[in-house]
C-alpha cells in the first residue's frame, strides 16, 4: 500500500513538464521547484477530497 502511494506522487510529480526537463544550475533550485510542486499537488489533492 505504501508503495502504491510513493509511486503515485512520482507520477503526479512526472506529470509537471518544468521539473521532468529542469536543467537547473543548482541543486537547491532544483529541490525547491519540486517542494513547490509537491505542496501545490498536496494543497488541490486535499481540496478535492474534502469537498
């Protein structure tokens, strides 16, 4: 089951074309633009659950 979920949040991060093919020159940019990522797919994930 957990891994059902990890493989679930890859695919909804692939699905995000700027990070799949993000050439930044630093990896702290890189992590950031995937935390924003991952938080704006958690924040409409939640919103379309709880409505």
């Amino acid at each position: 089951k957990g891994r059902n979920v990890v493989e679930r949040c890859f695919n909804k991060l692939k699905q995000w074309r700027g990070i799949a093919m993000r050439s930044d020159k630093t990896v702290r940019s890189y992590r950031a633009a995937i935390a924003l990522a991952a938080t704006l797919i958690w924040i409409t994930t939640d919103l379309i659950h709880t409505a």
